[in-house]
C-alpha cells in the first residue's frame, strides 16, 4: 500500500505539488501564530498576556484562510485523481484500500508541508512580530521569538490533520463508487450537506454569534476587541455553508445573463456550474483572502468614523500590523490561486480537446475559458461584498450605543485582491489554452 501510494504521488505530482504547497503556507502561517504563544511563555510575566492576545488574533485569521482553501485544494486533489482510483479498483484493489491510499496520500502531503511550514515560520516569524511592535513599547521588540518544539508539536499534526480532513470525504467517495461509473463519468457528483456538515454550520453560528453579542453589552474597549475578528467570523460561517452558497450565488447572477448570448458564455456557464469541485477551489482562496483583508481596513473605517462621530479617539493601523496579521491569508489567497489552475490543467486540456473534436473553433474555446475564470471572480467578489457589508453593519449598531453608527466600507484592498487575482487567474488560464490550440487534437484526446 505505501509502495502505490508514493508511485501515485509520483505520477500525479501536478495534482498533489498543489496540497503540499498550500499545506506549507498555512502551515507558516499557523506556525507564525503559535511561535508567538511558544515565546511568551518563555518569557513570561506580562510578556506572556501580551503575546496571547497577538497570537489569538493571528490565529483566528489563520484559521478563517487556512481551514476552507487547505480543505477546497485537497478535495479537488481526489476529485482530479478519481480515474485513477477506479483503474486500481479494475485492477483487484479494494475500496477500503484505495481510501487508506488517498488519506495517507494526504498525510505524507500534510505532514512534508507542515515540516516545511515550520521551517518557513522559523524564518518569517521574528521579523514580521518585531516589525509590529515598532514602536518599541514594552520591551517586545528585544525578545527573540521562539520558533521552537512546542510550535512544531502543535504546527505540523494540525496541518496533517486538516489536510487529511479536507479530502477524507472526496477520498470515501471516490473508492465507493463504481468503477465504471467514474470512468464513464469522472466529474464528482455534487453532494448535499450531510448531517455532520449542518451540525458545523450550526456550531460555527452559534459561536459567532456569542461572539458578536458581547460587542452589544460591553464597552467601547471590548467593540475595538472583537471587531477586527468580525469578518473572519462571517468568512467561517460562509465557508461551512459554501455547498449551499457558492452554486446558489454562481446560478444566481450567470443566469441574469441569458445562455443564448453567446456559444462560448452558454460553455462557460454550464461548466462553472457542473464542476462544482474545481469552482469551489477556485473561488475560497480568492474570497478568503479579499474578505479578511478588506474586512480588516472596513472595520478600521467603520470603527473611526463612529468612534470620531461619538467625540473619541479614532484607530489607525500600522502597516507592519496589517501585514503581520494578513500575510499568511494573503499568501494562501495567492498560492491557492496559482495551484488550482495548474492541478486543473490537464483536466481543462482534454475537455477543450473535446469540444474542438466537437467543432468548437479557437474563438470559442478561449473566450469559454476567460469568461469560466470571470465568472469565478464574480463570485468571489459577491461573497466578499456580502462579508464587507455584514462586517461594517455589525461594527456601526454596536457603536451606536455610543453615539452615531456610521458604516463605512473600505473596498480598496479587496479590490486590489481581486484585480490582482484576476490577472494571475487570465494569464495562468489563458498561457495554456493557447499553447495547447497548437497541439494536434487527437494527441490530446489520446491522452484522456
């Protein structure tokens, strides 16, 4: 069994290089956060609350990117890897076989990204908290971050867990179905929200919930607390019901559009739609990242605007905070983008094959494979619009227990996010497709 599962690791490389990368990132990005835990119970004293309370931020944040893009990229790693899994079972391999397989698969993933996420945030962790209390207050800045046995022992099993956690279902599905059924029809079926999946959703309002009453009750100190955490809040509780919301929003506002006003708008469409895998993969990073990081400058603009209109003290954010706090978010947003398209690449090579042995003419087939990426955009944008505004709504009646809620939205940073993202995401898409139009079809249908 560990013989296939390192053959299966070597042969599809394209597909699993994707799990280990976003696995090394959040990975980092966790080891960030607990670094700063592991040097303030070294030092001690005050040192240790003051580093808690950072490190329960970096967390949180962490935990609202890296929890739903590890999970998206190792389901669409199985979801790719499906006819593969149904030739072993051709083969005489058994089901239970084949999930043992797939979930060691995605522990060696999970367990090399997280040595190698440890590594990085032993050497990104010291100068990212230092540069965040610049201001020299304290004495923070002369500790020497700790990057140390307890941060491994906490990083590295984490990152294990939720990798193996994250396609653990798609890896149940792929060895109970029918051979002949994936191979005749290797798009996984979309799944509705199982009972366990409800009960997340379920705990992840509630707690969200508590955590939001507390601004409606306490001070004005205890607002400035909870609401940086508000939008990381509503992106968990928009990922644990994203197999309800992301084709609900994707058919809602692709179907304002009518199918009949173009061949390659009807493709893009119909494929967005039908491969909800690789839809989901695409959009969570791009929505995860735009949405902590836009939430973050609302609730600052937000916040300001009322504490001023109230005759407070405004807030301000250092740009050493902001990165500290949203580097490893981003850094997911950017990497999740980047390795979805390229584990999706074979698999979007042999459907265009398909469509130009269909008739489909290059016009067609490379205007269907931008608007398919715009439309992944879209959605993400729409989520993030949906999290900015519940953030600032939030903040604002909050403060007016004080005086004036002002809701101020600042989408700045998010929409440099998605640009961003969307050039990366039309370069990334378009390079191939075109490369590809000069091969000759039946070689790529060959491949299939």
């Amino acid at each position: 069994m560990n013989r296939l599962a390192m053959a299966e690791l070597r042969h599809g490389w394209a597909t699993w290089i994707g799990v280990l990368l976003i696995a090394t990132v959040s990975a980092a990005a966790y080891g960030v956060g607990v670094s700063t835990i592991e040097t303030g119970i070294r030092a001690g004293g005050e040192y240790l609350s003051g580093f808690s309370g950072a490190a329960a931020i970096l967390l949180i944040f962490s935990a609202a990117a890296g929890i739903p893009v590890t999970g998206a990229v190792s389901r669409l790693a199985v979801d790719l890897s499906r006819t593969g899994f149904a030739r072993w079972q051709l083969a005489g391999v058994a089901p239970a076989q084949v999930s043992r397989v797939v979930a060691l698969q995605l522990a060696l993933s999970g367990l090399i990204g997280g040595v190698l996420g440890v590594v990085l945030a032993r050497l990104v962790a010291e100068p990212l908290v230092h540069a965040a209390f610049e201001d020299g207050s304290g004495g923070y800045r002369e500790i020497p971050i700790v990057t140390g046995p307890l941060t491994a022992t906490v990083v590295i099993p984490l990152t294990m867990l939720l990798t193996v956690l994250g396609g653990w279902r798609a890896a149940r599905s792929a060895a109970r179905t029918s051979p002949l059924s994936v191979l005749r029809e290797p798009e996984a079926e979309a799944k509705r929200m199982r009972w366990w999946r409800w009960l997340l959703l379920g705990i992840v309002v509630a707690s969200v919930a508590a955590a939001i009453s507390t601004m409606f009750t306490g001070e004005r100190r205890v607002i400035l607390a909870q609401a940086p955490l508000i939008a990381p809040y509503l992106t968990l509780v928009v990922t644990a019901a994203g197999p309800l919301l992301y084709p609900a929003v994707l058919r809602a506002w692709t179907s304002m559009i009518p199918a009949r006003a173009s061949a390659a708008w009807y493709l893009a469409r119909h494929q967005a739609a039908y491969h909800l895998g690789r839809s989901t993969a695409s959009i969570t990073p791009l929505f995860v990242g735009a949405s902590l990081l836009g939430g973050l400058f609302t609730m600052s603009a937000t916040f300001d605007a009322s504490s001023r209109a109230a005759g407070g003290d405004g807030v301000t954010m250092a740009a050493s905070q902001v990165v500290l706090i949203l580097g490893g978010p981003i850094a997911l947003a950017a990497v999740g983008v980047a390795v979805v398209i390229f584990m999706s690449n074979r698999t979007q090579g042999s459907e265009q094959a398909l469509l130009r042995a269909s008739g489909a003419d290059d016009r067609v087939i490379v205007t269907s494979a931008v608007l398919q990426a715009l439309i992944h955009i879209v959605t993400a944008a729409l989520l993030t619009f949906a999290v900015l505004v519940g953030s600032a709504a939030i903040i604002a009646a909050a403060m007016s227990r004080f005086g004036p809620g002002i809701l101020r939205l600042d989408l700045i940073g998010a929409g440099i996010l998605m640009l961003t993202g969307l050039a990366l995401t039309l370069s990334a898409t378009l390079i191939p497709v075109l490369g590809r139009l000069r091969e000759p079809v039946a070689s790529r249908l060959a491949a299939i």
